[in-house]
C-alpha cells in the first residue's frame, strides 16, 4: 500500500520505517531539507537500537523513499499518517499548528478519497475539528482517524513491530477496513486492534501515559518513606509487583521520570480536564511528586558535603532521560546538574550516547568525558543518574582510586548496598538504608 508519513522524528521516522519493513511503499516527508539529506544518505537523527538497520535495509530496496516534497507524497498516498510535533505550549495546552497546516496541504491535493491517521499526540477534540476543517475545505471524502503511538524510547522499533494493541479511532468501515489491512501483519500473535470513537482513542494515549506516570511518583513517594521508617524499597516493590492486580512494571524507584512524553502528556491531560471544569488533583500531585524527587541526589549531596560546594567537582554518569537513548528532554540529570553548579560546584559529565545532545542544553557549564571513568578523575564523588547497563558492573577499585573520597549517589539503585559496605563505599540510594 501506498502510504505517506508527514513528519520525520522521533515518531514518524520509527512508523514509517517499520511500515516498510511490511512491504508496503511509504513516502517519509519533512520540512526540514537537512533532515531529509541525512536520512537519505542513511545518517539516523536520533539513537534508537535497531532503526538504523531497518532504514538502510528499507532504503536499498527502494519501499521508503525520503523528501521534502509533501505534496507528491500525498498525492501517491491513500492513507497520510500525521507525525508532527504537538510541543507544549506555557499554558499546558499542545500547539497543533503543525497539524493543521498538515490537513490543509491534505485536503488541497489528496487525490480522490484518503484517509488521513493521526498519530501525533494530540488533545481530546483534535480529530473532530480536523474533521470539521475538512468539511469547510470541502472535502467531506476525506476520513480522519486517530492511532495512537504508544512508543516507549529505546525499545521502539519492538514496540511497534509487537505491539501490545494497536488503537484505531475511526468513524467509518472504509477508513477502519484500510487501518486494519496496514497493522494486521504486526499483530500476528493475537493482539488486539482495538476500534473505537477518535475521541476516545485520543484520550487513551493521555491516560495510557499519565497513569504510569503515578506509578512512577508513588513508588518514588513510598520509597521517600522507606527511608523514614527504615524498611527497603526492594523488598516492598517484590512484595507490591507479585500481586497480580499490580504487577511489577513501572514500580523502580528512582529521581523522577523526564522524557518527551510523560511530563507533557500529564501537562495535557491537566489542561484537558481544567478547561472541562474537572478535577485533575492526583495528576497535579503525581508531577508535583516528580519534580521533588528530581532534586533528591543533589539534596543528597548537601547534606553529606554542606551546602557551599565551591572547590568542589562530582561526576556524573548517565545524562539521558533513560537508556537506549540520547534524549535530554526533561532529564532529571538536568535539575541535578543545575542544583550542583548552583552551589557552587563543577561537573564532569559522561553518557554512553547523549554527550552531543548534552552539550547543545549545557554548552561550557560542566566538562565532557568519551568514558565513565575519565569523568571520575578528581572529583569528590560519584552520581548515577540513568542506569545505563554500562554501569552496573563497574571496576569499585577504580572507582574509588580515581575519586577524592569513596562516595557514591545512586539515583537508580545499581548497586548492592552490602556490597557497596563490604568495599567501604559511602553509598546512598533511593528507598534504602545509606551505608
């Protein structure tokens, strides 16, 4: 089939891609000609494990195709997939501008019937005024849907060729027959498509989000009295996921979730209800809970070394919001980083994949290192901020011959406190006692 993808990030690059992985002819467009000349040279914007080798493959037998030219990309389509950016405004609210110069361009050259697929993130609502734009530009052939991405970074390319569900927000048979004939190939073992109303496919992704974001907060406020009180969070987190109602999923501790989704989504999903007259209180707190726990370590940092850190360096491991990937968008490392310099201290930084989209965020404000270890030479202890399987096994006795002082703040408990004891490092984490 052919397709076109309007949109060439983080989610229309992984979509397209992986519907071409499936056969089918897709036409990924961008406005951004420097993007596009990259990708055609093969160079991938954004680190993802496993997209590099599909757009290669895709690309040399001619099934994805990548230009500028979002007309001609229409105009051979009969389903486009929007796959803009929906940033966040300073209201909460999503600006859907990139949306609906998409639709427009749609309804101006779309050639016969088309089925324009949403799958930006976009407020409860979206897909009804794009139907009513459609309407006034005189285009009532034109069927909007809504499906929803539901990728998580790092491991997107398999979230979206095994999918958990595939969501279809549809209103007619024709456009819901065309969107099950794309997806069906990636739903083989029996997972479900699930067709529903657009606004209710919207709001899924809203509430598929921010209800792990609780999750994260209230294990992160459970661990905080873990502490209080002297029990461990490990074994209350066991003793929580092995209940079937619960499960285990999204119940680590740690310094908060970041990312470009979660925090957004939640801000939306705030805006939605607030301008619904509704109550949003558990999501205000669960973001209020988050961005506490950000400033956990370097709360941690003051209170073992005083808060008038001049003279003094930390390094840091781990940048990105999570691993696998080189996304800095709401870092929790980021609020650590600006809370050390703030009292007077100096960085050294070091990330397996997110150095060069570190630098462009904090330029000459702390110093860069290729290796975790580079990073540790002088400084006066050792802060974990994303838990990069690099860092799980690491040579103590380096560590702690390169530092000033055996001290280490571990944001994502990696390490074995009995261990950490046992080698006589002064070890915090998050959830458990300090040895």
């Amino acid at each position: 089939m052919n397709i076109a993808v309007v949109g060439t990030g983080y989610v229309g690059l992984v979509s397209g891609t992986c519907y071409a992985e499936n056969g089918n002819d897709v036409a990924c467009v961008d406005i951004d000609a420097r993007r596009i000349s990259a990708l055609n040279e093969g160079k991938i914007p954004i680190y993802e494990p496993g997209l590099g080798e599909l757009v290669h493959r895709n690309l040399n037998e001619g099934r994805i195709h990548f230009s500028v030219d979002v007309r001609g990309a229409i105009e051979q389509s009969i389903v486009t997939f929007v796959a803009v950016g929906t940033p966040m405004g300073q209201s909460g609210a999503a600006d859907l501008s990139s949306v609906f110069s998409v639709v427009e361009e749609i309804a101006k050259v779309a050639q016969g019937y088309h089925v324009v697929a949403i799958k930006s993130t976009v407020p409860v609502g979206t897909n009804d005024q794009v139907k009513d734009l459609m309407e006034r530009l005189g285009r009532p052939d034109i069927d909007v849907c809504s499906v929803p991405e539901f990728l998580k970074e790092g491991s997107a390319v398999e979230d979206f060729m095994r999918p958990d569900r595939v969501i279809i927000g549809s209103r007619s048979d024709r456009s819901t027959a065309i969107l099950k004939d794309i997806h069906s190939p990636f739903v083989r073992t029996d997972n479900p498509i699930l067709v529903m109303d657009p606004k209710s496919a919207e709001l899924s992704k809203y509430a598929a989000n921010s209800f792990l974001a609780v999750r994260i907060s209230f294990i992160n406020q459970i661990a905080n009295l873990c502490e209080t009180v002297g029990a461990d969070i490990n074994a209350v987190r066991r003793g929580m996921g092995s209940d079937r109602r619960i499960g285990s999923q999204f119940l680590f501790p740690g310094i908060g979730y970041g990312g470009s989704c979660f925090p957004k989504d939640v801000q939306a999903l705030i805006h939605t209800a607030e301008k619904k007259q509704q109550d949003c209180s558990l999501l205000k707190a669960a973001e209020s809970v988050n961005l506490q726990q950000k400033r956990l370590l370097s709360r941690r940092v003051t209170e073992h070394f005083g808060k008038d850190l001049s003279g003094r360096s930390f390094a840091i491991w781990g940048l990105a919001f999570k691993p696998r990937t080189d996304d800095m968008r709401e870092a929790p490392s980021l609020v650590v980083i600006e809370e050390l310099l703030a009292h007077g201290a100096k960085v050294r930084v070091h990330d397996p994949e997110a150095l060069e989209s570190a630098r462009k965020l904090l330029d000459s404000k702390v110093s860069f290192h290729k290796t975790n270890y580079e990073a540790l030479k002088g400084a006066d202890a050792l802060l974990i901020c994303t838990e990069w399987n690099e860092f799980r096994r690491p040579n103590f006795q380096r560590i702690k011959a390169e530092l000033k002082q055996p001290v280490i703040f571990d944001g994502r408990n990696l390490y074995d406190p009995e261990l950490m004891k046992a080698l006589d490092i002064r070890y915090y984490s998050v959830g458990r006692p300090a040895v």
